[in-house]
C-alpha cells in the first residue's frame, strides 16, 4: 500500500504561505503598533435576555490570584510551536501553567533538525467532564488525546491517525491512501464521538470513537446523485469545519471556498452520515457576488442556534466592497437534520476578519472577535483601492433572543494587543470559561500573531488581564507582527485554540415530605429537596424557586450548600459536579385547611440541561380541620431501673399536645416496630386517654431497638398524621 502525504517542514511552510495568500492574514506595520492600544470600551447600555425567568447573577466568590478552579473545569490552549506544546488554565486564577508536553505530540528540535515544523497544533477539545482533552496537529495528520485527571501533569494516552483510502490505484496498482490535515474538530454531546475536518481541500470528515480512542469511519461528503461519469458529486467546495447540534446527530459544516453552510444527518454508532441541505451565505447582485467566507460555525450552549462567522472580501478591494463587512449569518436547528436560516446581523462597514465567537453559558450573549480597520478612505490610493490597513481586535457583543436572533448591542471591547486576521478553519480562538466570567481570547492566525492570551471580565466589558505563552529564556518577543505578505515571520509559540469543557449537565429535583399526603390545621411539616447533577459535565449558578402555597405558614429552612432567601422562597447553588447532590430542608406549619401544591423548580443555570423535564418537583398536600393535630415533642429515652433482684429496661415515650390545633384530642394510639422494619411492620400497643402525656414500653431485652408512631384521636375517631420517634 503506498501512501502519499505532505512533506514536513517545508510544505507546512508552503501550505501557510499559501493560506496567507488565500485567507485575509493579519497584516500590520510595526510603526503603528504603539498605537494599537486603547484605553476603556465602548459602552455597555445593552438589555438582558429573557429566555427565561431567571435571578440576578450571583457571584459566589471574586477571582483572587492563586484561587484554584473546582477539579474538572480548567482549560487548555494549543501551543503552536517547535514543541507542539499545550497550557492548561486556571480560569478563576486568571493563570497559565508552564509548557507542558513538550516534544510529546511532535516537534522538538535535534541536533539534525533544530527548527522543526511538524505542523503545530491548531484545534483542541476538553470532554464535559473535564478529564480527557483532544488536540489537533495540523501538518502530522494526527489526534491526540490527553489524560487531564492531574492538570498540573496532563500525559499521552496516544493519538490516532487520520487516513483515507481514495479509492483509486496508482500505475502499479496500489490503493492511493492519504493522511489529511487534522485541523478542526467538534465533539458530540455526550462525548462519545469526535469530527475532525481538513484543513486542505478535501469533503472528507473523520469520525473517531473517544472512548477506544480509534478511528471508526472517514466520509465522503457528498450530495445526492452522480455525476455524467456516474460518480458521487462533491458537497460545495470542501468541508473546512464542523459543529454538532445539541441532538447528537445534525452535523453542520463550513465550506469556506463555496461560502456555504452544508447539513448533513450522522448515526455515529451506526457510522452513516446523510446529506440534508446546503445554504449559501452570500447576495448574488448582477454577476457579482459579495457575501461571507465562512471560517466557522459556532453552537449555543443547548446546540440549537448556530453561528456562521468568517471574513467578507481581502483587503485591496474598494470602499463598496466593504458593504458586506462580517455580519454573522445565523441558523437554527428545529429537530435532528432540519435547519433554517434565521437571518444575518448588519454590522458597520470596518467590521472584518471573524475568526471565532463565543456563547455565554448561559447563551444570552455571542462574543465575536473581529480585526476592525478604522477610517480605510484615508489609506486609499490613486485607484481608490486600499493599500495598508491598520487593525484594531475588537470584541462585538450580541443579545440572544430565546428564539435564537441575535441582536447587535452596540457594546465592544478593544483589546490592548492587535492579532492578525481570521486563518484557522474551525479552531475555536474564544471561550467562555465554566463559571461564565471571563471569555479568554487566543489568536486566530499562525502568520504572525500576538503571544498572548488575553482576558475579558463578562460583568464590566473590560479587559482584566493578558496571559503570556511565553517561558524564560524565549528569544522571541511577547507579539510579532507582519511586514509584508511575502516575509511574514511564524512565531513558534503562538496559542491557538483555546477550550474549557462544555457545562452539559442533569439537574434532577426530587422532594418528600415526613407526612403521609395529610396534614392537620397546625402539624409542622419538614420536606427536603434534593437537587442532583446527572450530567456529563460541572453545573454552576444554579437558581432555584420554591412555591410555597399561603396554606402553609414558613417556619425556617436549612441549605446543605449556597443560599435560601425566605422572602422570595429563592435558592442559589453555586456549583455541582458531576454526580453531586445537595440538600434544601424547610420547615412549615399548616394554617387553614385545604388543597395545597409545593413545588421547588430550576429557573437557571449556567450552562446547558437537555433533560429539562426533571428540574422541578411538587408535593401534593392536604390540610383538614376535622382531625387533630400530629402531637409535638414526641421523644424517646431509653431507662435501666435497677430493682431489687434485677434490671429492668425501658424506653420512656414523652410528647406534647399541639397547641396550634384546632381540633382536641381525646386520646392517643401508639404503634411500634422494630427499628429499620418497614412501616407495614408497625403494631398497636397501646391506647391512651388526651390526659396522658407518658408512656413506658417496659421488659425490653438489652439490645431492642424501635420506632414508634403516635397519632392524636379526634371524638369522631379521625387520626391526626403520625409523629414518629424511635431509639
């Protein structure tokens, strides 16, 4: 078998030159680069979302440095360097660690080879729990996949080549395999599975098993039908990134070179995968057509509103070309394979350059990263066409609505330090960390670029902090910049995908009550709430509602973790991992008779729950003011009374009348059972006047243990619900 595959070094070297040319690479005189940085923002006057009914954002805790994230929902950023490097973030310590892997993913220099180009990395994934990341490198044709248990000292776990058979021979008859650039890659919901894409020119996509770590198929996308010589026909031009909806199964695909946005339907454990439409993003006018290249697509956190970014046009074209600026074109996705266009966002003129974009994770916002050139009529030439661009990256800031429009706020963030302009297809340059503070920004070329990581505070629309990829002893300086096309210097540590994990989680809300259905005008209930993640990933801000009906009176509740306002009948948990549960117990009083419903509902959370249908419970009560209430401090003690010729022991059963009951008791009946048996086990032992308030259960053996239930007797026989007390 023979196998054709690109040459290290200096083709990767030729294919980046060629994206240069192809792509809008960041290009920028070194002379305007002190005046790149610009203090403040624009100003945030935008309205919140109303998905739903949701709390003031709540803070548990502002970020200090050294504060250690939950175990889990760190981050990572690619290095794309000699190395091959990755960093793991510490998203509440605002904090990079040192190189790790170095040499471990190909790519560290020897005395033959002291400037290795292996292809760098380009994409990279963290799966939902936190604990396996998946990295891309681009020119090796391979996925790596990372044990991230220890952050602090993430390992190999191996890495699975991308290959495709063509299909063909060559003249000796040997299958033609190639391996092709593993640039992007999207992950399905669950974990399970993992798209990557070519960063050539191929409609070929891969799909790998996550948990064997092993390739499972490679597609070739095509669309239906053949062709006049009886061969499948090509999708567009070429897949150049992928996203998977919240269904797991609806694959979406940029096609940067046909400006479209192709669908297809995928049954990854069956390994088949099923056109469904294309739809092109731009305006044909005249025999002209100006429209959107794309470079990504962005998901929403629940998977259902898609966001198409990429560059318009090159710079060189004239002022009218830049009508078309780089408006995200927005999809949503109704059900598994269907897709609508919902339309695109007009953005100002000098709007250029989309690499990336980031949801909010509680998806009211969209964060997209844009290099704006400012004021191009000043850099025109004779012919009218523009000659140097002098960039700013800019932050644009949008409201999503609950049926998945976006709304442009007018708010922008300028940060400090300029990037080049959009050249990785797919790879995710922003993110929004777990917790929703902070969107980290990476950077979106390999032609020359800033070294940094920078961080926005979501609250105040600042930028807080830039993170250096640097280490000590770097010969490089903290950014480069391009000078010309032709001689653009590639910085050898240059992050470029930046990725947390994906808060998908399953809040689970149960609530029981100590009484049995039934309570009497002044019995005390206590029900629990239990709130359980489920999910494959960290759950945080998660805000609660209690319904309290006006039957009941409010006496006092517990919180195992975060915050309960009695007022509002409002809970707040701050976070929970995977498989946590916590506990909320209230403590309420039955006032008037009646038919009553308590409920404890999830309004919000930050991040996203596909399983909505279990985020609320309800307790269904009755009070009545025919019976008699349960009796009050009902007590167990156990006695040894020394006799004269032996030992006797006792349990002494104390209790109260209710005060608070509107029906007498005229006697008691008291039960028991041994302790732990079901409450089928119960037996009478007794029967009392209302004037006693004591019992003795006597000639027990040493080791008897029990339960006993005692219900109040009105005159007409009715039992008030039990009250229970036991060894």
């Amino acid at each position: 078998m023979r196998e054709k595959r690109v040459v290290k070094g200096c083709c990767f070297v030729a294919w980046i030159l060629l994206l240069s040319l192809i792509l809008p690479a960041g290009v920028f005189a070194k002379d305007e680069e002190r005046n790149l940085r610009r203090e403040g923002s624009y100003q945030n006057d935008f309205p919140k979302a109303s998905q739903r009914e949701t709390l003031p954002p709540v803070r548990s805790q502002r970020t200090v440095e050294g504060e250690t994230a939950p175990a889990g929902v760190g981050g990572l950023v690619a290095i794309n360097s000699v190395y091959s490097s990755i960093k793991t973030v510490n998203p509440r310590a605002l904090a990079l660690s040192q190189r790790l892997l170095d040499g471990q993913m190909e790519g560290i220099p020897t005395e033959l080879h002291p400037n290795p180009n292996s292809g760098g990395l380009f994409d990279a994934i963290v799966t939902p729990d936190g604990k396996t990341a998946v990295v891309s490198n681009f020119g090796e044709s391979l996925v790596y996949f990372l044990d991230l248990s220890n952050p602090a000292s993430p390992t190999v776990l191996g890495n699975v080549p991308i290959k495709y058979d063509t299909g063909t021979v060559d003249e000796e008859g040997h299958p033609i395999v190639y391996g092709f650039f593993a640039e992007d890659m999207a992950l399905t919901p669950d974990g399970r599975y993992l798209l990557v894409t070519d960063g050539g020119f191929s409609p070929y996509m891969a799909l790998i098993n996550v948990r064997t770590r092993t390739l499972k198929t490679i597609w070739h996308l095509t669309t239906p039908g053949v062709d006049e010589e009886g061969k499948p026909i090509d999708i567009g031009y070429y897949a150049n990134s992928c996203s998977v909806a919240g269904d797991g199964r609806t694959v979406l695909l940029a096609d940067y070179f046909g400006r479209q946005v192709h669908t297809f339907l995928m049954d990854p454990d069956a390994g088949t995968i099923e056109y469904r439409q294309s739809f092109d993003t731009y305006n044909k006018e005249g025999t002209d057509f100006v429209g959107l290249s794309l470079v990504n697509i962005v998901l929403s956190p629940d998977g259902r509103t898609a966001v198409a970014v990429g560059p318009p046009l090159e710079p060189g074209s004239t002022i009218e070309d830049y009508k078309s600026s780089s408006s995200p074109w927005v999809y949503r996705v109704n059900a598994p394979g269907r897709v609508v266009f919902k339309g695109k966002v007009e953005l100002p003129k000098l709007a250029r350059g989309a690499q990336s974009g980031a949801f909010s994770r509680d998806g009211s916002k969209f964060y997209m990263g844009v290099t704006e050139y400012r004021n191009p009529a000043e850099l025109l030439d004779e012919e009218g066409k523009i000659t140097k661009i002098v960039p700013n990256y800019v932050i644009y800031v949008f409201r999503v609505t609950p049926e998945g429009n976006l709304i442009d706020t007018g708010a922008r963030v300028q940060l400090a330090t300029a990037r080049g302009t959009s050249q990785l297809f797919g790879v995710d340059t922003m993110e929004v960390d777990p917790e929703n503070r902070y969107l980290f920004v990476s950077n979106p070329t390999v032609s020359g670029g800033a070294r940094l990581v920078s961080v926005v505070d979501l609250q105040t629309l600042k930028e807080v902090k830039e993170l250096s990829t640097a280490e000590p002893g770097d010969v490089m300086p903290p950014y480069t910049v391009i000078t010309k096309k032709d001689s653009a210097p590639v910085d050898r540590h240059i992050p470029t995908a930046i990725t947390f994990p994906e808060t998908i989680s399953d809040l689970s809300v149960t609530a029981t009550s100590d009484k049995e259905g039934e309570l009497s005008v002044g019995d005390t209930a206590v029900f629990t709430v239990k709130v359980k993640n489920k999910g494959y990933g960290h759950a945080f801000g998660i805000n609660l509602k209690a319904a309290l009906p006006e039957g009941l009176t409010f006496e006092g509740a517990t919180a195992e973790s975060g915050a309960f306002d009695s007022t509002s009948g409002n809970w707040h948990i701050v976070h929970l991992g995977i498989e946590d549960e916590v506990t909320l117990t209230l403590r309420c009083v039955a006032a008037k008779k009646g038919n009553y419903s308590l409920g404890m509902t999830v309004l919000s959370l930050t991040g996203f729950d596909p399983e909505e249908e279990n985020n609320g419970a309800t307790l269904s009560l009755v009070v009545r003011e025919d019976v008699p209430a349960a009796p009050v401090s009902f007590l167990v003690e156990r006695v040894e009374n020394d006799m004269l010729f032996f030992k006797e022991n006792l349990n002494r059963l104390t209790w109260k009348e209710n005060p608070k009951g509107v029906v007498p008791a005229v006697r008691y009946r008291l039960y028991r059972k041994a302790k732990g048996a079901a409450d089928s086990a119960y037996l009478q032992i007794a029967e009392l006047s209302s004037t006693v308030k004591e019992y003795g259960d006597r000639n027990l053996g040493k080791s008897d243990l029990f339960t006993y239930k005692l219900v109040a007797l009105s005159a007409q026989g009715n039992a008030s619900s039990p009250a229970v007390a036991g060894n």
